[in-house]
C-alpha cells in the first residue's frame, strides 16, 4: 500500500500512531458547541443563527465553518410547512371581498376579526384560532388544536358567539385560509345571519389588529418560554387574556383595557 501511494514505511506509521491535530481538536469542541445551541433552540437554527448565537457569545467562527461541521454530522434545522401556496385552492372557492374596509365601527359587535398563528410544544406545532371585536380589540373567542382545520376556526367562533350573543347583520374578517373559506364554516356564518368577509389577495395589512394581538400576545408571554405540554400552554393562554382583555393598556384605544373601553365608549 505504501509503494501505492508513494509514501514511506515509517511516514505511514508516523501518521497512524500521530493523535488529532489542533485543527480536529478545536472542531470537536466546536462541534459540541454547536449541538447544544441547536438542541436549545428546538431543532430551529440554521448555521446563520448558530453562527450569530456564536458571535455573541463571543466567538470568531465563520458561518460556512459552522455550516460544514453540521452538514458532516448531519445536524439540520427543522423547517415547518406552515402556509403553503395553494393557487389550485381559491379557483375551486368562491371568491369573497373585503367587506369591513368602508365600515365605521362604533360599537360592540359589529365586526369580528380573526385569524390563526403557530406555537410550539415540545418540538411539534400547534395552532391557536383567536376571534377578537374590532370594536375594543377585545378577544372574545379561541381554540387551540393539534391541526389546521375548519374545525379549529368553528370552535373559536362557537366559543365568541357563546361568549358575546351577537345579532345578524355581524361582519365576520379573516384571511384568505382554507380554514375560513372551507364549506362548512361558510354554512356556520350564514346560520348566523353573519356577514363574511376577507383580505383581499396579498394584502395581509387588511387583517392587522389580528397580527398586532398575535405580536403582542408571543412578546409578552410566549417567547423566551418553553411549553413541554398542551396543558401547559393552554393554562398560559387562559391566564393571559384575561389580563389583555381587562387590564393591558393599548395606546389605540387612549390607553384603556378593551374592557374598559367597551364600558365607556360603546
């Protein structure tokens, strides 16, 4: 083999006997470095993150450094298909417009929003629905489920109909999804004598005080906690509304809770 590779005797086994390099020393340590960042971040972090997780903690790694040694060892971030681009999907559904743009809410009950967002337990997703009174932004309905199905939003809006016994004529907001649009809740909005309506194709900003709750909601108590259980983000959620309904101040409503608001403006 040596007169193969054209090598000596005693080189080869100078090289077999010889331990790892410095080089191979400071990658392992690395190495381990990096499984610990990634196995903190519940599998989510990429090189990029890792590599600015790195930089803070003061180290001069480089990003395609990082990004080999976990291509070599197989670490990889997870990456959830959260909304996926259907266009097949709204050519079978009936088109529905943006209803409550021209609308001046002046009480209670007049339009409802709602939407979904994403939350992890453990290492696996779940989905909150939440319904809220564009009216006070208070939030009068939710439903956390396991899936992204119709039956999650008609819990949501089953739970803010219990809750707030609107009469018809309501204008129900959403966006585009496939949870909102599907049959069976169609049917529910019209059993309700409720009006639907829904963002208008790419314009996300149609549905913003849903994505201001949701902002708020992660910033207040979501992010920076880790949720092992389904009951143990369930208790956070019940223990958050009340305090974001009756006492969290929102500079749009002249820094009153939606509760109070309803009390003195409605």
């Amino acid at each position: 083999m040596c007169d193969f590779y054209e090598v000596s005797r005693s080189g080869y086994y100078a090289w077999k006997t010889r331990g790892p390099s410095a080089r191979d020393e400071e990658n392992a340590a690395l190495l381990e470095i990096i499984q610990t960042i990634h196995k903190d971040s519940l599998g989510t972090y990429g090189s990029p993150r890792i590599a600015e997780v790195l930089q803070q903690q003061g180290y001069g790694y480089g990003e395609n450094r990082i990004a080999r040694l976990m291509q070599e060892n197989g670490i990889v971030a997870r990456s959830a298909t959260l909304y996926r681009a259907r266009p097949w999907l709204h050519k079978i559904l009936t088109p529905v417009p943006n209803r409550m743009r021209d609308v001046e809410v002046t009480g209670p009950n007049q339009v409802w929003v709602a939407d979904i967002t994403y939350l992890l337990v453990g290492n696996k997703w779940r989905y909150l629905a939440v319904v809220m009174d564009l009216f006070s932004r208070r939030i009068i309905g939710w439903s956390l489920g396991k899936n992204r199905k119709v039956s999650l939003t008609l819990k949501a809006l089953a739970y803010a109909v219990r809750n707030r016994r609107p009469e018809a004529g309501l204008i129900f907001h959403s966006d585009r999804g496939v949870e909102y649009a599907a049959k069976k809740f169609k049917k529910r909005l019209k059993e309700l004598g409720f009006i639907q309506s829904m963002n208008r194709a790419g314009k996300m900003t149609d549905n913003a005080h849903m994505e201001s709750f949701f902002h708020s909601f992660k910033s207040d108590v979501y992010h920076g906690f880790h949720f092992h259980s389904d009951e143990m983000l369930r208790k956070m959620i019940r223990g958050y509304l009340p305090f974001y309904n009756q006492k969290r101040l929102h500079s749009g409503l002249n820094y009153l809770s939606p509760v109070e608001y309803e009390k003195r403006v409605a």
